[in-house]
C-alpha cells in the first residue's frame, strides 16, 4: 500500500510536473508573439519616422523656396517703386519747367 501511495504521489508530481512544463512553454510562445508584434511595430514605427523626416525636409525646402522668392518679389517691387518715384520727380520737374517757360 505504501509502495503504491508513492507511486500514485509521484504519478500525481509527475503529471502536475508535465502540465507546469505545458503551461509554461505555451507562455513562452505568447511571450515570443508578443515580442515579434512589438518588434515588427517598431520596425513600422521606424520607417513612419523616417517617411515624415523626408516630408519635412521637403516641405522645409520648399519653405526656403518661397521666401527666396517672396524676398525676390519684394526687391523687385521696391525697384519698381523706386523707378516709379524716379519718373514721377523727372515729370514734375520737367512739368514744372515748362510751366515757368
């Protein structure tokens, strides 16, 4: 009887043994699933950031372009104003000349 409630017991440790083993490799598998949707995340992530840096890059030249050009317009705008000054002076003179003549 003793021999048998020692087999039975470690029949019972044996069997409680396995399933401890199962539990614990099919956590493990979760655990590795989880790690490789994490990584595989990031991985995503990572050219997410990557795809954004080139748009702002983009973005920021095309930023630098027009102000060159906005800079451009304005010069030319106080050329413009500038010559107009000019000729406008250049009539009144002229206009005032020839209303003294």
């Amino acid at each position: 009887e003793e021999r048998q409630a020692w087999a039975q017991q470690e029949r019972q440790l044996q069997e409680r043994c396995g399933a401890l083993q199962e539990e614990a490799r099919v956590q493990l598998e979760k655990e590795k699933g989880n790690a490789q949707r994490e990584a595989q995340a990031a991985r995503e992530a990572q050219q997410q950031l990557v795809l954004v840096q080139s748009e702002v890059r983009r973005l920021e030249g095309e930023l630098d372009t027009a102000r060159r050009e906005r800079d451009a317009l304005q010069l030319e705008m106080s050329l413009v104003q500038a010559r107009y000054e000019s000729q406008r002076l250049q009539l009144e003179s002229e206009l005032a000349v020839r209303l003294e003549q």
